[in-house]
C-alpha cells in the first residue's frame, strides 16, 4: 500500500512528461558552478535542466556521466581549479558575507 497516492507509470522512451518549474536562488561554490555551467554548455541545455538531471540519476543510485564525460569532468576541474570532491561539501565554511544594508528612513 502506498498511503493512497500512485507511483508514476514509466514513460515510453520519446514521450513528453507535463512538470511545474518554480525559480529558486540557490547558493552554490563559486568554481563548482563554474564547471556545472561549462557542463552545461557542454551539453547546450540549461543549468536548471542538468541539475535536475544529476539529481534524478542520483535519487536512483545512477551514475548521470559516462567514463568519457567523467574524463571531461576532470578537465573542467583543473580549468576552473575546482580541487574539492565529495567529502569536502561537509566541512565548507563560507567567508563573513556582507551585511545587508537597511532601507533609509527605518
């Protein structure tokens, strides 16, 4: 029993599926987005679909890139010199991000 909502049928290969996008800023590490737009363009498809991608294979325990694209990957890193690996995202500490100035007159 699924608590009374349905799974998604598999869609045949080809077939458009119907989706809602919302905007959303998302604050992300500087030479990480640099190699996920270089991705991107690699591709010729938005940042905002590649992420999605990526996260899709990973929420079913896949792989999104290939062994080449993974070498292509490796050559985006040292271009952008993106030195960090997954490990790394636990321990990152932001610099002190300026504060925001409040509107004169409050």
């Amino acid at each position: 029993m699924d608590g009374g909502r349905t799974m998604p049928k598999k869609r045949s290969e080809g077939s458009s599926l119907l989706v809602e996008r919302v905007q959303t800023g998302v604050r992300i590490e500087k030479r990480l987005l640099k190699v996920l737009k270089a991705l991107a363009e690699y591709y010729e498809i938005s940042l905002g679909d590649l992420f999605e991608g990526i996260v899709m294979h990973a929420f079913e325990g896949k792989s999104p890139f290939n062994a080449e694209m993974q070498r292509r990957i490796g050559d985006f890193k040292r271009l952008y010199d993106l030195d960090i690996d997954a490990a790394s995202s636990h321990h990152f500490v932001e610099r002190d991000r300026p504060k925001k100035v409040p509107p004169r007159g409050k």
